[in-house]
C-alpha cells in the first residue's frame, strides 16, 4: 500500500492547522477566565499549562504548518510567490510575531503568580499589566490566522 504524498500534506497541514489554532483560541479562553478569578492558586495553575500547552502543540503545530504547506505548494504546482501565498507568509509572520511575546508574558505572568502565592501577597499590578498586553497581542494573531484560513481554502486571485 502506498501514501499518496498529496494527501499525506494535505492532512498534515489541516491538522497542524487545527492544532495550532485550537490551542491558541483554547489556551487564550483558559487564560482570560482563570485572570477574571483573581485567585492566584487558578491564575498559576493556568498561566503554567498554557506554557507547557504551547511548548506541546502551539509550537510543533507552528513549525509543521509552514513546512506542510510549502510541500502543498510543490506538489500542487504553484508557484511559491502565487499573491494569495505570499499574502499568507505575511498573515502567518503577523501571527508568529504577536505569538512570541506572548508566550514571553505569560511565563512571566505565571512566575508571578507562583511568587505572589508563595509570599501570600496578592497578584502583582505587573502580572495584570502583562495579561493586557498579552490580551491585545492576541487578537492580530487570531485574526491573521482566520485570514490563512480564509486564504488556504479560497485561494483567490488578488492581483
């Protein structure tokens, strides 16, 4: 029996897709619910399985997506620089960059979450300035990838 190479990409590439954007969308509502508690013992709980969460799938998924995709792009024939491709490595570099600092905010949101609970002072003024930048962050990312999305599945003809 033999892998058609296709539809190997192809399923890859979905579900790198699905992994990358499920956690994220999962990961931010996990966050923002456990900040709206207030009580450290949630928000460092969180704040410490969204870390482990994108090093386990956000960041394979990221690195899967990309690769899979440039392989469609080979075996289907297109061009590497097609309008609607290069409209993507945009969106997808939009999103890369509010991710990064992202993930830099929320390990330091659940650092001082962790010390706040072991000190039994209340959550640092700074955890909660980090979640809004973390928060504002998020939303290019969300929305440069529901374009990908956009872009992946229509693959218009933009110029």
């Amino acid at each position: 029996m033999s892998v058609d190479p296709y539809l190997l990409a192809k399923w890859l590439h979905i579900l790198s897709a699905t992994v990358l954007f499920g956690t994220g969308i999962g990961t931010a509502f996990q966050m923002v619910w456990a900040m709206r508690t207030g009580r450290l013992e949630t928000i460092h709980s969180v704040a410490s399985g969204v870390v482990v969460a994108d090093w386990l799938f956000t960041l394979p998924a990221g690195i899967v997506q990309p690769l899979s995709g440039l392989w469609l792009v080979y075996l289907a024939g297109y061009g590497a620089g097609e309008p609607w491709l290069v409209v993507t490595y945009g969106l997808y570099l939009v999103a890369l960059a509010a991710w990064v600092p992202v993930v830099r905010l929320q390990i330091r949101i659940r650092d001082m979450a962790g010390e706040a609970l072991l000190r039994g002072e209340p959550l640092p003024e700074a955890a909660r300035r980090a979640f809004r930048v973390w928060f504002v962050l998020g939303w290019p990312a969300f929305i440069a990838l529901v374009g990908v999305f956009w872009l992946m599945v229509a693959k218009p003809a933009l110029w």
